[in-house]
C-alpha cells in the first residue's frame, strides 16, 4: 500500500525526531543559567520544575543538563 502511494520513497524509513533541544529556547536557557547564577546549587530536579513554572513546558532533566554545558562551552569562546 505505501510504495502504490508514495513509490519507493515510501517505504524508506523517516527520519528520527528532532536533532536539536527544541524545546530550550535561548529564553529559557539564559532564565536557567540566570537561576543558576542566583542560587548556585539548584539541582536538575528544581530547574525542572522552574521551567515548567514558567514556561508550562516539561523537559527531561538531561535535556537540561545538555542545554547548559552548551551554554558554557559557547561562553568559553
């Protein structure tokens, strides 16, 4: 039925989701690093819930953890 629809294209796999943290706007980033230089030792736990707080979004802490280390490494520059 896909390749009658879409040929062989079709029966390719698609690509996986998003590649980058689509979620961790600049704005929401930068409101982290700002928390963070507030109150140094806020864990990933509390800027999980800081960001849903704010921005009503739910983000993996990981995620979090990535944003900010990309974050310093662009400030290293």
């Amino acid at each position: 039925m896909a390749y009658e629809q879409g040929g062989l294209p079709a029966l390719l796999p698609h690509k996986p989701g998003p590649r980058r943290a689509h979620k961790l706007s600049e704005e929401v980033v930068e409101a982290l690093g700002e928390a963070l230089e507030e109150e140094p030792t806020l864990g990933t736990a509390q800027l999980v819930g800081l960001v849903e707080e704010r921005f009503g979004i739910s983000v993996h802490p990981r995620s979090i953890e990535r944003a900010l280390a990309r974050q310093e490494k662009k400030r290293r520059r």
